[in-house]
C-alpha cells in the first residue's frame, strides 16, 4: 500500500513534466498540421539553460524563492528563442510543401540541436546538486516510508499554475481565439485579418516555454541531464499528447500524467531496464485501437 | 537601393544578432565543466561575439542577395536548373557510367584499405537507401524505424551462423526472410495510420528493437554483442593467411600472394552485388502492376479504393520487401565485421537512411547514389569534428528540404508509356 | 426479383445529431442514367460515400442486383465495393494521379486483373508470356477509351497537366477500366463549358448504351440532367421530395420551390 503510494506520487510529478511537453506537441500539430520531432530537443535545451542559471544564481546570495523565479523566467524566454527561430528556419519555409517536407525538416533540426548541445557543453553527462531538499514522511513507523518532498509539491504546483493561466490564455484572449481560428481554417483567418503568421510563432513561443519549465523541473529532479534526454522523453510527450487526443490541451496533460504514472508502475513492480518499451507499447497499442486518441477530435478526410 | 532599405536590412541585421545572441549566449557562451565533482561555467565569450556577429553580417547578405535576386526576375535559379536537366537527359548514361566505375574501383590505384572500407561503408548505405526507396519513395509511407530490419537481418544472421555453423549463402536468405516477416508483422497494425502517426510509430518500433537486443542478454548477448560471426569464404576456400591442414585457401587455389585486401575486395564485390540486385529488382517492380499500385497509393489513397486497389495489402508488400532488403544488408554487416552490438543499430542510422532517401528525390535511384555519397561523404571528410559533423549533416538535411523539398533528382519518368505500344 | 439495378431502402446517415440523409428510398435501372439533384448540403454526396463505403450507413440499406445475386452494399468496406461489386465513381474534386501519366492512371484501374495476370508479382518477376500479353491487353483498353475522349496524343502526359475539362473525362473513362456494373459521378460537369458538357452528355449516353452501364450521377448543371436523365431524385434536406422522369421534374413545383426556381 505504502509503496503503491510512493509510485503515485512519483508518477504523477513525473507526468507532470510530460504533460507540460505533451502541450507544446499538441499545439503546433493544432495549429499546422506536423508534429514537430525537434521539440523534444527543445525541452533538452531548456533543461540545460536552467542548468546553467542554476550554476550561476549558486555563487549569488540570492533566496531561494527569488532563484526559482527568476530560473523560471529565464528558460522560458531563452527557450523560448529557440523554438522561434526553429519555425522561422525549418518549418515556415515549408508550409505549402508536401506533407514529408517538414518532418524531415524537423528530423534535421532535432540532429541539429542535439549535437549542437552536445558540442557546446560537451558530451559528457552534467549533474545539478538539489535545489529544493526535504519533503513530507508519511507511514514513518511501517517497512516503508513515503515521501513526498517539496520538490515533488512545487513541481505540481507549478504545473497546475501554469495550466489555468494557459488555459484562460487559450479561452479568453484574442491570440487564444485567434490560435483555434487558424486551427480551423488559416486562409480564412488570414482573410479576416489576423496575422497568421504571427499567431503561429506565438504558439511555438508557448510551447517550447513550457517545455523550458518542462526542462527546468527535470534537471531539479533527476539532477542529471545530456543531450540526449531530449529523444525519449520527446517520444513519451507525443504518446502522450496522442493518447490525450492531439489537438487537445488538457487531453494533452491528462495523457502526459497517465505516461508518467504507467512508466512510474511499470519501473515499480515489473522492470527498470524496460520502462522506455512500456511507453512506447502505449503509443503502438494507442495508436492501433484509437487512431485520434481518447479525447481527440476525429480527422475525417472528405470525400 | 535606396538609403531606406539599408537601414531596414540594418535593423534586420540588428535583430538578427539579438535573436543570435540569445540563442548562442548561454549554451555556447557558458560552458559548464566538471571540475572537483561539481560543475562550474567557462565564459566563452568572444566565440559568441563571433557567431552573432557572423549572425548579422549573414542576415545582412542575404537580404541583399534576395534583393538582387527580385530585381533580376528573368533568371530563375538558372544554376539549379541546369545541373537538374543535365542530370535528367543524361540519367542513364551516368548510372551506366557508375557501375563500371564501381565495378573498378579496387583496381584503381589508391584503392587502399582505408578507400575500400569507406566504399564498402557506402556501398552498403546506398543498398539500405534503394531498399527504403521502396517503403518511403515508392510506396510514400514514412518509416523511420528500418533499422529495426538492419538489425534484424544481422542478428538472426549472426546467430545462425554462429549456432548452426551454416554458410553464407544459407544463412543470407533466412535472414532476410526473418527480416520480411518482421516487417509483415509490424506493418499489419500499423500501416493504415495516417503519415506522421506511420512515422512515430516505426521510430518506437526501431526503438523498442534496439532495447530488446540491448536486454535480452540471453538471445543477444546485450551489450557486449555478439562475436565470431564467421568470415565470409569465396564459396568455401576461406580468406586465411595460414590454411588448417588439408584446407586450400584463397590465394594457394589462385596461386596468389596472401593479402589481407583479398578479402575486403571480395566483401566489396558482394555488396555491391547485393545492392544492384536490390536496384534492378526496384527498377523491375516499379513496372509491375504491385509498383504502379505503389506510387499510385502515394499520390492519393481515396482514388486507389475506389479503382478497387486494396490499400492494407500493397503497403504490407512494400514494407516487407524493403524489409527483407534491409535484412540482406543486415547479413552482410555481420559478416563483414564478424561482430555486432546494438550500438550499430540506433535511430540515427534510421535517420541517415531516411535522409539519404528524401534528398536523393523520392523514389528516384541515381538520387539515392548522389545523396550517399553526398551525406556519407560529409560525415567521413569531417570525422575529426565529431559533433560539428553531426550538426552540418542536420543542418544540409533542413537546408536541402527549405530549398529544395522535393530531393536532387526529383523528376517522375512514367513506367510505361504509349509510344512504345502505341 | 426487382429490375433495377441498384435499391436503395430507407437509407439513413447521421453525424451525431445532424441527418444527413432521411430515410431515403429510390432505384435505379441498369438501362438508365439516373440523376441526384437538390440543392447544397442536401446530403447527395453522402448518398455515394454511403453506396461506396466511405461511410457506414447509419440505417437502411442498399442492393446491387448483379447476375441474378442480390449484394448488399453496406457489407463492402472501401475497396470491395469496386473490386467485388463493381461499383465504380468519380469524386467532385478529380481525384486523379497527377504526378503519373494518363496511361499509367488507366493502368492502375487495370489492377486487381493484372496482379491476378502477373502471379501476384512472381509470374511478372520473370516476364512470364501470359502476363505480358494480358498487360498489352490492358494497354489497348486504355487506348481505346483514351481514343473516346481524344486524349490518346497526350498518352504518356502527367494526368496532372492536362486542361481541367479533360481531368475530367479521364476520371471517367478511368472509372469505366474496372468494368463497373454501376458508375456514380459525382458532377461530372462542375467547371465544364458548353461545348465540353455536350461532349460529356454524349460519353454518358455512349456509356449507357454500348456498355450497358448503369450510371448514376449527382449534377448541378441542368443542361446536363435535363439533357441525358432517364430518371431523377430530387434531395432536399436529407429527404427525397420528389422523382420521375426529367420532364416531370421540370415542371414539379415542390421541386421549383425547393431547388429549380423559376425562369424570372
């Protein structure tokens, strides 16, 4: 019972960083159609930039709560650069070409980031001491104790603060209406008058701020990160976003803490070695049995 | 051009090396270094001070060369097009012209080692392009899981091998029939799902084979691998430089000197064997009603239903036969390195491969030659640049697609035409 | 037994709550070319996507009468219904393959009998006789319905490059490569000048005729419906509000009120 628990706790904290990368894949393939195989990467490069600030607030005297803040404010807006300029360069160029176009595209900027990262910082594993220490003992007197740390609380309480405001973005702002109009119909958007293409980098902007945090929380937790963490938790964000529905938001991070919460069991009672294969079967049976999803919006081609 | 455009370029130039500035500062400029257990930040700065300002001074070029470019609207990309319709008219001639100098090549005079292990290197990367030109350029299903078949072909060869003493030549066809099936079976469920959602899930595929030969200590040895895969013999007279007893060898049956390139020449000749069988077979189905079918489900899978053409079935075919040519490559790896551990067989071979197809041109097969030896070329010109490589040979895959999405070779010549029958 | 060739009963599509169709009952005879009309949303379109298997009909059901057997349509899913009932159609927005030539688009309407004819790849491997001369076979029914149409010159042209009337023809004449028993065109004379609607009438009446194939067509263009119909079903709203003969329909006023209008 007690270790039952443990796994909740860690698999949601888990899914919550999936959840927040699983947003950023559903939002692009919302609103032009590709899924975009370097935001994964992009969630890498977040992951190290908060690195880094973390390296650098330490030899500051700076609180801990201001640190966390401004970490926060940094791999988002960095991060946020990359995501920009991965769609000005790769993708734009390519929107009225032929659906493989992009995703090869795509394919070459995810090789591109990830040995760009890999050359810049070098290829050996980095490590983050913790950041946040100590946490909550509950079941203190039976064969194991459960844990549920501060760090795990900040995560969620960070993500469920950053999923209202993203939500009241997407439902009460005009870029929010103006997002869902362009995922409906961009020519007909861009006869109305918005500007589409400004609408989009808004979206990547988003997405890759929110993979940024994505990547913030991960380093605070594992405390180890390289350039590769980018390629699997990439493919665990999509499965996720696709098994929430692609193109929608909260399936996006319901599918994300579902992720987390297989791969946290899966690790806990069958096998370390084959937690990556338990996401993707998710994916392939997910995939197999419901080709949009569980709350995905039907993709009915017309005849 | 007017004082106004240049100081718009000049804004340009100036935002551009913000943007640059924000990309490169922190991840380029702040290093982190281990140094006693910990991690500490290296300044880098005047690295970054270069890559911004080559940032802006780029930008500022290329609105320039996009201004002119307008201004001379006539001439559009006249070099471009000439080397498209030289490579057009001239298609067959070069390919001719490329086996005989493939068919050569160890005779030449700086065919040393070093040479030959890169031809042998490219010989095989253009057989795995012309087996996924069938999957992805053919049939236009989007597979980035091949090198789950490459591994497949290369263990369950190694494993025969190993355990069943068999030859070559026995255990080449049961590989790639293992590797077929293989392919049947992950294709079955997952070939109707739309371009990306194929995409996704052949790259979990690849990836889920990869761990499974990592694990699975017992079957595969994990990651030590497995070792003394026997070396191919020229149809039973073996490579060795000291025969057992009674045994002839190679050079004692030639009357030849023992070299160690023997063997090499002759492992270039299989491959390159190998992978004009697989040329000549993609050259010949393409004109076969199943090739037609191919093609035609990739223009438009609607049509294809309502002509009674049965979607499930044909893609099955593709993904198996290029399947089943991955596993042919995979045995001739295995016996060409007599050892094989799942590091051979990540993503990014998947990637290459796929790479290697669309920028050819899908579906063209000179354009899989033009493109190995473009791709491959670059990774091996910049082997001492490790990561800088991989970089350029992303960044080639993103420029080639902005500026050229449709591939190298990217004309369609019809498979049958009425003016031969007409 | 009826006569027709193809009976539709009480067919029923809906998408959640909307009704695209309402309980729809018509024939159409094999001698016939029988129209669909009505006005926009009307569900005609979804009437052929029912018929062809890109929609499971909500209720009801549809019988093609072949050879004495009785099929029941909403049991073939996509492909069957052109490969084992012989159902063939065109698309409103021509669905041709414009990147191959006209010839090899014609080719691939040949296929399920050349797959049969090539040993399903094996035979055609090896160049084996009796697939080649079933594919020259192939190739001369392709000439001869190119010939129809006058497009025979432009054989080996990207179907992609041709003038937009004859996509269009060449969709049909594509359609006819599988030896349909029923052909569904789905406006047929959408874009078509004058001249080339005449022209059209008269590959339909020719298809009619000395094909014996039965044609059933969804048409905007009055000229043509007028022109060729034997029988026509007008669709509003999902339901069928009238049918009979081209005159007849004419002159309905149901009919004028919902869809025709009158000469102002």
């Amino acid at each position: 019972m007690e270790y039952f628990l443990q796994q909740l706790i860690n698999g949601l904290t888990l899914g919550s960083v999936y959840g927040l990368i699983a947003i950023g894949y559903t939002m692009v393939y919302g609103i032009i159609g590709m899924i975009n195989f370097a935001h994964g990467d992009i969630f890498m490069v977040g992951a190290f930039v908060a690195l880094i600030a973390f390296i650098l607030f330490a030899l500051t005297s700076i609180s801990l709560p201001i640190v966390l803040i401004l970490v926060l404010l940094i791999a988002m807006v960095f991060t946020a650069c990359y995501g920009w300029t991965v769609e000005k360069l790769a993708y734009k160029p390519l929107r009225k070409s032929f659906r493989l176009a992009p995703l090869i595209s795509a394919l070459g900027m995810s090789i591109v980031l990830q040995n760009y990262v890999q050359a810049a910082q070098g290829a050996r594993i980095k490590t983050l001491q913790p950041v946040i220490q100590g946490g909550f003992n509950f079941f203190k007197d039976s064969n194991f104790v459960v844990t549920l740390s501060y760090l795990q609380i900040f995560i969620i309480l960070v993500t469920i603060t950053l999923m209202t405001i993203f939500t009241l973005l997407i439902t009460r702002t005009a870029l929010g209406r103006a997002q869902r109009a362009c995922e409906q119909d961009r020519t007909m958007t861009a006869l109305m008058g918005i500007n589409v293409d400004r609408t989009i980098s808004m979206t990547f902007i988003i997405g890759s701020s929110l993979a940024a945090v994505a990547g913030m929380m991960f380093v605070m937790y594992y405390g180890v990160i390289d350039f590769y963490i980018g390629f699997l938790a990439g493919i665990k964000a999509f499965t996720a976003a696709v098994l929430g529905g692609i193109g929608s938001i909260p399936g996006a991070m319901l599918g994300g803490l579902l992720i987390g919460l297989i791969e946290t069991f899966w690790s806990g009672y069958i096998s370390i070695e084959y937690k990556d294969i338990a996401a993707f079967t998710t994916l392939v049976v997910v995939l197999i049995f419901f080709p949009t999803g569980f709350l995905g919006k039907p993709d009915i081609e017309k005849v | 051009m007017g004082k106004d455009l240049i100081q718009k370029y000049l804004k340009d130039s100036l935002f551009t090396g913000i943007v640059a500035l924000a990309l490169f500062g922190p991840i380029v400029g702040l290093r982190t270094v281990a140094k006693n257990e910990a991690l500490v930040v290296q300044p880098k700065w005047f690295v970054v001070f270069l890559i911004v300002v080559a940032c802006a001074a780029g930008r500022f070029l290329i609105n320039i060369y996009q201004f002119r470019k307008e201004q001379r609207r006539g001439e559009q990309s006249s070099f471009g097009k000439a080397v498209s319709h030289f490579l057009d008219e001239k298609g067959a001639q070069i390919a001719i012209g490329a086996i005989v100098f493939s068919v050569i090549f160890p005779f030449m005079p700086f065919a040393d080692r070093y040479w030959m292990d890169i031809a042998i290197m490219m010989m095989t990367y253009i057989m795995l392009g012309w087996g996924l030109n069938i999957v992805i350029g053919l049939a236009g299903l989007l597979d980035l899981g091949y090198v789950a078949f490459y591994a497949v072909g290369a263990y369950s060869y190694a494993l025969f091998a190993i355990h069943f003493g068999w030859s070559f030549w026995i255990c080449l066809p049961i590989a790639g029939v293992f590797a077929a099936m293989f392919g049947v079976l992950l294709g079955f469920p997952v070939l109707r799902l739309r371009g990306d959602y194929l995409a996704i899930v052949t790259l979990a595929f690849g990836e889920m084979v990869r761990i499974l030969l990592l694990n699975w200590y017992e079957l595969t040895k994990g990651p030590d691998g497995l070792t003394g895969i026997p070396r191919p013999s020229f149809f039973g007279l073996p490579f060795k430089r000291y025969p057992d007893e009674g045994v002839e060898t190679f050079h004692t049956f030639f009357g030849l000197e023992y070299s160690s390139m023997q063997r090499i020449i002759f492992l270039y000749y299989l491959i390159l064997v190998l992978a004009l069988i697989t040329n000549f077979f993609t050259i010949k189905i393409r004109r076969l009603p199943v090739g037609r079918a191919w093609e035609a489900l990739r223009e438009d899978e609607i049509a294809c239903k309502s002509l009674g053409v049965n979607p499930r079935n044909t893609k099955l075919t593709a993904f198996a036969i290029g399947a089943m040519f991955a596993g042919f490559a995979g045995s001739f790896f295995a016996t060409r390195q007599a050892f094989i551990s799942p590091e051979s067989f990540t993503f990014i071979e998947s990637a290459i491969i796929v790479a290697i197809v669309v920028l050819g041109g899908m579906g063209s097969q000179t354009g899989v030659v033009l493109s190995t030896v473009f791709l491959i070329g670059l990774i091996e010109v910049f082997r001492d640049f490790e990561s800088y490589r991989m970089v350029a040979f992303g960044g080639a895959m993103v420029l080639i697609m902005v500026f050229r999405p449709r591939g190298i070779l990217a004309k369609r010549k019809p498979t049958i035409t009425m003016g031969k029958h007409g | 037994m009826s006569s027709a060739l193809l009976d539709v009963e009480n067919l029923t599509m809906r998408f959640g709550g909307l009704i695209a169709i309402d309980d729809l009952t018509f024939s159409a005879k094999k001698d016939h070319i029988t129209s669909i009309i009505g006005p926009n949303g009307a569900g005609k379109t979804t009437v052929f996507n029912c018929l062809t298997g890109f929609y499971k009909a909500s209720e009801g059901s549809m019988y093609l009468n072949k050879d004495n057997k009785k099929l029941n349509l909403g049991k073939f899913s996509d492909f069957k219904v052109a490969q084992k009932a012989g159902v063939a159609r065109t698309f409103q927005n021509i669905r041709l393959f414009p990147q191959m030539s006209v010839l090899e688009n014609m080719m691939v309407a040949q296929h399920n009998k050349l797959m049969k004819a090539s040993g399903f790849t094996i035979l055609g491997l090896v160049n084996s006789p009796s697939f080649l001369k079933k594919e020259k076979e192939a190739i001369e029914i392709s000439k001869y319905w190119l010939n129809i149409i006058g497009l025979t010159n432009r054989a080996d042209d990207n179907a992609g490059d041709l003038p937009y009337g004859d996509q269009r023809k060449l969709e049909i004449v594509r359609a006819m490569c599988i030896e349909p028993n029923l052909l569904c065109l789905d406006e047929p004379a959408a874009g078509l000048n004058a001249k080339e609607s005449a022209e059209l009438n008269k590959l339909l009446k020719f298809i009619k005729n000395d094909k014996k194939t039965g044609i059933l067509l969804i048409e905007h263009d009055m000229s043509v419906v007028m022109g060729i119909s034997d029988h026509v079903v007008v669709l509003n709203y999902g339901k069928k509000i009238f049918q009979g003969t081209a005159k007849e329909t004419k002159n309905s006023p149901e009919v004028i009120e919902a869809y025709l209008g009158t000469d102002e």
